[in-house]
C-alpha cells in the first residue's frame, strides 16, 4: 500500500483526530508523511498543490478547487466554536460597528475566521496579518486596536485581560440557521476516487480510536500543545470535534455552499465559484 502526504495543524483537535492514522494504530490503514504548520500556512501550501491530504481553511477553499476537493470526514464545523473579535476594555463597551475603521489582527488573508469578519463587518477592515498565537499579545500591548482569535485563544483572552466585542460563530449561526464551517480535509485531484474513499474511511477510523481509546492518543496530542493547559488542550478538543468531524452531513454542506453564497453576494468571490466534495458514496 502507498503512503501518502499529509498536512494538518498541531492544534489538540487536528493531532487528536490523526492521532491514530499517523502513528500507525489502525490496521489496514495507508501510511501517511506528516507535515505540521500553521493554518495560513496550510492555506498557501495547499494553494501551491504541495501535499495530498491537507487541513485548511473554507475561506481559502475558492481559492484550492483547481488542486482540491472537499472530503466529508476530519473538518471542523459546529456551533458555538466560532472565531471571536476581541479588544482592551474601554471606558464604555465598544460596539462592533466601531471597529470597520480600526486596525485589527488577523490569523490570515484566507482564513474563515477573516472572511465572516469581511461579511459581518460589510467591507474589508485595516488588517495586520500574524500567526494566531501572537495575536492576544499584540491586541495587550496596543499594537492594534483588535485581534480576531481562533482556536485555544477563545480559552484564554479573559486571562489576558481582553472583552469580547463579537462572536462570529454566533453572527453566523443566527443570520443562517446553520453551523459554521471553519476547516476541512481536501483531497489532491490526482488522487481518484477510489482512493479518496479509502483515506476518508481512514480519517473516520483515526477518529473513532481516538474516542474509544482516549489514553493511546493523547500522549500524540499533548507532545504539540506543551504550552497549553490540560483544561485547555481538553476543552478544545471537546469545541472542535464532533459529529461533523465524522461526516460533514447534509447541514453541514448546505453551511458550506451558504458560506460560499454569501461571499459571492459581498462581492469576495467570483460568481460561479462552488465547493466541490470528493465522490465517494
């Protein structure tokens, strides 16, 4: 059996969920070549066709289909897990309106958690582009007026001594009825569909094993969140995975097309730009 090439975060739930595919747990299962990077990172590396199987962002996706197709299994989509705008508190609450004008930190051009805010605000905002983690610094120091946060930053803004000034997850989630597609697995083009099939149902097993076998893989987990409390790395697993990370599902893919829709309609992507998903029913 041939390996394949694989790309993802070292954030808990992307190491939770590959746990087992990557260090050979699962019996039949294709070996994988890992490659850990940051999330933009993952988004230009994916843009360039680098590896076979990668993590990246849906708002990068319009920009992956001539490489990409979506698989149904290992995404991150749900409710209450969205990206959130965060700043210094004031001497009144600031309003989200306030912040269109002012300078704000972004975890990447291509990032979901940058294209909800694009939406919500109704026009591109002044960004200051960095790797996630650095983000709650700078918003500290006053480096910038405000920080979109993602993953275990949701955990530990309050610590920091920052407000939330808008939950984007939950501006989604009320303008659509729908959950909010953060990230997916994508498949190469030149991988057929028997294959992609047979990595799918590889990504479903390494997550079932990892909820049947919590002790085998958290070890994997916590040797790429060392910076990270046990309550932190616990609980954003808990956030991230769920029953979208087995299968995307039918609401899952409708948040998906709506999330494209919306962008086509702000005037961010092309019209005649579709997310396309793997064949393999």
């Amino acid at each position: 059996m041939r390996s394949y090439t694989l790309a993802y975060s070292p954030c808990p739930n992307d190491t939770y969920v590959f746990a087992a595919l990557t260090n050979g747990l699962l019996a039949d299962a294709p070996a994988v070549n890992v490659h850990l990077a940051d999330i933009e990172e993952l988004n230009n590396s994916a843009a360039r066709g680098e590896f076979e199987l990668t993590k990246v962002s849906y708002g990068a996706i319009p920009f992956l289909m001539d490489h990409y197709r979506i698989l149904p299994a290992g995404g991150a989509i749900g409710r209450g897990n969205g990206p959130l705008l965060v700043a210094l508190p004031g001497e009144a609450p600031p309003l989200f309106a306030d912040f269109a004008r002012k300078r704000i930190a972004i975890p990447g051009e291509r990032t979901t958690a940058f294209l909800l805010l694009q939406l919500a605000l109704g026009h591109r905002p002044k960004t200051v582009t960095m790797r996630f983690d650095e983000i709650v610094p700078a918003v500290v120091r006053g480096d910038v007026d405000a920080g979109l946060i993602i993953h275990e930053s949701r955990f530990t803004y309050r610590d920091a001594g920052l407000i939330s000034i808008a939950d984007l997850g939950e501006w989604w989630e009320n303008m659509t009825l729908l959950p909010t597609p953060l990230g997916a697995i994508m498949v190469r083009n030149d991988i057929g569909d028997d294959e992609a099939r047979a990595l799918n149902t590889a990504l479903r097993h390494s997550l079932a094993f990892a909820r049947e076998n919590d002790a085998a893989v958290m070890p994997y987990v916590r040797e790429h969140a060392v910076e990270m409390s046990d309550d932190v790395m616990r609980a954003h697993i808990q956030l991230y995975v769920n029953d979208f990370t087995d299968d995307i599902g039918e609401s899952g893919r409708e948040a998906v097309h709506a999330l494209f829709a919306r962008a086509h309609d702000a005037g961010i992507l092309r019209r005649g730009t579709e997310p396309r998903f793997a064949e393999i029913s």
